[in-house]
C-alpha cells in the first residue's frame, strides 16, 4: 500500500512538475507592420535588445506589403488570426480599429507618460481620452541643401523669409543649379513639402490647427492663406518644366548635384546618404521676420498597439511599455535616420543630418499636418483637394485666395464643427 502510495505521489509531482514546465514555456508574440524595409532593424537589433532583457518572451517581426497591409490586417482580425502587436498607421486608420474594439485601450500602460499631447495625438480618440497606441516616430518638414554648392556661392543659410528668397536669387543668377527641386506633377509633394512645411509659421502650429477644427478660424483667413502667398512665388526657382517632373525626378535632381536646395521630409536622409556624393545640411522653414517663434511639422508617422483579441496581454504590454521607453527610442532613431522618435527623453542622432532635423525642437514649436487630424473624413477629402490646390498654385492656375476658398467651400460641405 505503502509503495503504491509513493508511486502515486512521485507521479502525481511528476505530472505538475510537467504543466510547471508547459507554463513557463517561451511566449512568442507576433507583429503585424507595412514596414518590411526595417525588417533586419527589428531581427537584428530591436527583438534581440528586449529578448535580452525579458527572457521568456519571444517576439517575431512579420510584415505585409504596404499596399496590402489595411485589406490584410482588417482579413486577420475579422478572422481572429492577427498579431499580437498591431503597427499603427496615424489617425483615422487605427481609430476605426479601436473603435471596432481591435485595438486595446492603453491610456494607463507604463511608459505613456513619456509623450507630450501632440505625440499622442495621432493614436487617440477626438476628445483625447483614450490612447490606443504607442507613438514609435514622426517625419520633421524643412529643406535639405547642396553644402558644397552653398560654399562654391558663398551663401548662408537663411533663416528669415528675406534671407531665404536672397539665397534663391543668387543661385538662379548664377546659373549652375536649379534653385529648388520640386516638381507639382505628383501634387501631393506641392502639398506636403510646400504648405505643410512652411504653413506652420503662419497659423503657429498648434494654436492654429486646433483652431481650424474648432471652427474658430477658416481656411481663407490671412494666416491660412499666406502660406500660399509663399507657393506661389516659388515658380521662378523650380527650373524648367516642373509642372511635368514627378517626386522621384526631384530626388534625383537633388541627389545628382543639379539643384541646390530640396524641400523635404526627413525621411529622405537614408536614401540621399547613400545616393548624394556632396555634403548636405539642412535648415528649418524660414521665418517671417528676425525674432519670430518657429513652428516646425513634426508630423507623428507611426505608433503600436495592441491586438484587443491576443491570448498574450501582459507579454505584449511589457514589450509595449518597452516600446515606450528611452532605450528603444535610442535604438529606433538611429537604425532609421530621419524617423525621429517621439520620446520626450532626447535622442543624440549619430547621423550628423538627422541631428540637425531633431535638434529644432529645441528652439522651434512642433505640430502635425493640418489635415490629417478629424478634418480629411469627408468629401471632399481636405488632404487630396490640399494636394490639388497647392501645385494649382504653384503652378499659377489658381491664386493663393481662390485655393483656399475652395478648400474652406469644400470643408463646409460637410464639416461642422464640435460646438
């Protein structure tokens, strides 16, 4: 009797010796991006930075094609095979998603505390209350510049508007490169590289954006419109037949050493510090006058979340609070130059360009594009008419009043503002 009860005990701690095992087993959590072209950033560098700190928890990086990757992931979370961790896409895309309960609320998650409102803007709900996503990294606006081509001109940079069309005019006298590599045949980069880049220091950021969804000022008003007083006097310095070159032709145009300044988004570094054989600086939007405050787009890009379905909630919280944190940003923003992160802890950018982007928010005041937030819902869609408007400008079919007339005509269509 004896040994059999021995028998049954030794079996028995056998047995939850086995499940003691089976509970302590890796966890592997699988995220779901469109950014395949970071792929050996996360095998090689971010999954093993937190598998090191976090044994038990494996994580696998898993992304579809950008193109595909709303269908895609919408299919996987109908089907309840999706991701744990969802890549977010800024604004309207995710918010669908939270709303629909695909995503998981995580205004209390460890870490959020280290974003400021405009960071955590893009991945929460109108009135702010609810954030679903981790802010990962923003894009910042301004103008990447020929190094070489300013010292074989003796230029300075500008930094007010004066200074700015000064620079201009010496190079288009000099003749040997086009002023500014930009083309209106895509139309979005007239939009995004033209009125969101310089906009900012006209209806100041923030104040401004927040205003116009508000309802309190009108795209027709002075600090609305004078942007485009701006576009329009860019067309001498575009060279000849921009209205037909696409944005590849300007990166190329830039990157060959034929045109002396490009307005652009930092997400040009990468690809120009391997392309351009020149040295490059870059500068912020030129203000209007000595003195004033400077607005740069720090425009929010892409964030993290959480699959509300996922059978791993506490395994992806704590990678997501990781996310949160100053030693991912640090990893993050160096591997993608010109992706900056959006901690409120610094970053120090080894890349000597993205350094020089990130360190105007210092002295200059953040905010996002002016249509991406609540305002671009409906049709007329604000953004793509933005598009139209802004090389309709530039190329002088329309003038800056009439652009914005329409594009306050269209807004009233069907927006109305929150009272």
């Amino acid at each position: 009797m004896k040994t059999k009860l021995l028998t049954a005990l030794l079996l028995g701690t056998s047995i939850l010796g086995t499940t003691g095992m089976a509970l302590a087993e890796d966890v592997t959590l699988n995220i779901e991006s469109w950014r395949g072209d970071d792929l050996t950033i996360w095998k090689d560098k971010l999954i093993p930075a937190f598998e090191a700190k976090n044994p038990g928890i494996k994580v696998v990086f898993a992304p579809s094609a950008p193109t595909e990757y709303d269908a895609a992931l919408g299919a996987k979370l109908a089907a309840g095979s999706a991701g744990d961790l969802i890549t977010c896409r800024p604004f309207d895309k995710s918010l669908e998603l939270f709303k629909k309960g695909n995503l998981a609320d995580l205004t209390t998650l460890p870490g959020m505390e280290n974003f400021s409102p405009v960071a955590k803007a893009a991945w929460q709900t109108d009135d702010g209350k609810s954030s679903f996503c981790v802010p990962m990294a923003s894009v910042i606006h301004g103008f990447i510049y020929n190094k070489d081509a300013f010292d074989k001109l003796g230029l300075k940079v500008p930094t007010t508007n004066d200074e700015f069309y000064a620079v201009l005019d010496k190079i288009k006298a000099d003749g040997t490169y086009i002023p500014m590599a930009m083309g209106t045949k895509d139309l979005w980069e007239a939009a995004t590289m033209g009125y969101q880049n310089i906009g900012p220091n006209y209806w100041k950021g923030e104040e401004g954006r927040t205003a116009l969804i508000k309802g309190k000022q009108k795209l027709t008003d002075p600090d609305w419109v004078a942007p485009y007083k701006e576009l329009a006097k860019w067309k001498p310095y575009l060279g000849d037949g921009f209205e037909a070159q696409t944005y590849p032709d300007s990166q190329n145009l830039f990157t060959l050493g034929r045109a002396a300044i490009y307005p652009a988004g930092s997400w040009e570094i990468g690809l120009f510090n391997t392309q351009a054989q020149f040295k490059m600086g870059a500068f912020p939007p030129p203000v209007q006058k000595a003195g004033d405050t400077c607005y740069i787009s720090d425009h929010t890009d892409i964030g993290m979340g959480l699959n509300a379905a996922s059978k791993h909630q506490e395994a992806a919280k704590k990678f997501l609070s990781w996310v949160a944190s100053p030693d991912f940003a640090t990893i993050y923003a160096n591997a993608l130059p010109g992706f900056f992160s959006l901690n409120s802890t610094p970053v120090k950018m080894e890349d000597p360009l993205a350094q020089e982007f990130v360190s105007w928010r210092g002295k200059c005041k953040s905010t996002i594009r002016s249509t991406y937030q609540i305002l671009s819902r409906g049709t007329p869609n604000l953004e793509n008419e933005t598009w139209v408007e802004s090389a309709n400008v530039i190329n002088g079919t329309d003038t800056p009043e009439a652009a914005a007339k329409k594009l306050q005509d269209g807004l009233d269509s069907w927006y109305k503002p929150a009272k």
